[in-house]
C-alpha cells in the first residue's frame, strides 16, 4: 500500500485539531452556562469534551479562554475575509456596513450561541475581562483590513484603529442589548441600525424610526 502523502496527514492532523477544538468550546459554553463560571473547572470542561486534562491545555490556557477566545477566533476569521472581500470603490465605513450586511445572510449565523455568549460575558467579570484582552486582536484585524480606503491616508494615521475600535463598541453593545431584551430572534437588524447611526455621527435619520429602539 503507498504512503499517505504528507500533506493529506498534514490536513487530516489540522481537521482533527478542530474537531476537538470545537468540542471543547462546546463542552464549555454549556457547562458554564448551566452552572457558572465559579462552578466549572478546566477539568471538567475536559471531561465533558472526553478528553484529557493536558489536551485541554495544549488548546487553550485557561476556562475562561476556552468560552471566550474558541467563540471569537473563528467568527474574527470570517469577519476579516468578508471585510477583505468589500467593493474597492466602497470607503472604509461604507467597507464596513457592506461587510455586516454579507455576515447577516450567512446560513451559519447561530444567533441562540450569540444570544447565551452576550448574557454570559455581561454576568461574568472574569469573562467581560477576557473578552475585552481579545477584542484588541479584532481591533488590529479590522484596522488592518481597512486602512488602505483612507485615501489620502497620512502618516501614523490614527483613523483605521479609531474606527475599527468605533465599530466594535457599537456591534458589542447591540448585541448586548439584543441579548438583554430578547427582542427579536436575531441581532442583525440591531447592529446595523447601531452601525449605520454611528455613519451618521448618531444625527437624527429620517429612516431610524424602522430600526429597533434602543
């Protein structure tokens, strides 16, 4: 029987890798969901994932990064694709309301885990803590992403980041106000409405009285 070919090992070794990465994630959300944070241990977010104790800490260093960086990671993967994916033509804010558009048609948007992850960040110091450390990454992504549609851009310029952090503070908490109120099955319509306002300098817009009230 001939070898495997190194890279069909390589990409069987990294499909496993996230099999039991998202395992893990899972296994966490749902633990801490229905007992805490104080009340999960790594250990247990371990067992309940049916893996071992050093396997869960090869993934990640800490409960509190298995429900927060496994929740963000993949979705900071998408973001910047789409992001990249925007029309030239489209200036960096317009680059941005485009890329949320695109995600909100996306089949796999999972608004019930988007929905218990915003209730579990606001009720937990520890992991509003985390999350925090990691929206720095989502920071830099976006900035990254965008800065070549400030034309002219300047030397140093501080636009990119500030809006990239602009951008984040508004989609955060529109989520967390969608997860607080329960009132609509999806956050979509809400970060939009909270990102087209921040276009508008949060002016008075004839077509906000469509948008949910915040």
């Amino acid at each position: 029987m001939p070898p495997v070919a190194a890279p069909k090992l390589a990409n069987l070794r990294d499909r496993n890798k996230r099999r039991v990465r998202e395992r893990i994630v899972r296994s966490a959300m749902a633990l801490v969901s229905a007992r805490g944070l104080e009340s999960v241990t790594a250990d247990a977010i371990a067992a309940d994932a049916e893996i071992g104790r050093a396997t869960f800490f090869r993934y990640f260093d800490s409960k509190e990064a298995a429900v927060i960086v496994g929740f963000y990671e993949e979705r900071l993967t998408i973001l910047v694709e789409a992001l990249n994916a925007a029309p030239a033509e489209l200036g960096p804010m317009d680059a941005v309301l485009w890329t949320f558009r695109q995600l909100a048609q996306r089949p796999d948007r999972q608004p019930k885990l988007v929905r218990l992850h915003a209730r579990m960040v606001t009720s937990s110091p520890a992991l509003r803590a985390k999350a925090y450390e990691f929206q720095t990454r989502y920071e830099q992504a976006i900035a990254g992403a965008v800065a070549a549609r400030f034309r002219p851009r300047r030397p140093d310029d501080p636009r990119p980041r500030l809006l990239a952090a602009a951008a984040l503070a508004v989609v955060q908490a529109s989520i967390e106000i969608w997860a607080e109120r329960g009132d609509s099955p999806e956050p979509t319509a809400r970060v939009l409405a909270g990102l087209e306002d921040l276009k508008a300098g949060f002016a008075d817009r004839p077509e906000r009285s469509k948008a949910p009230a915040a």
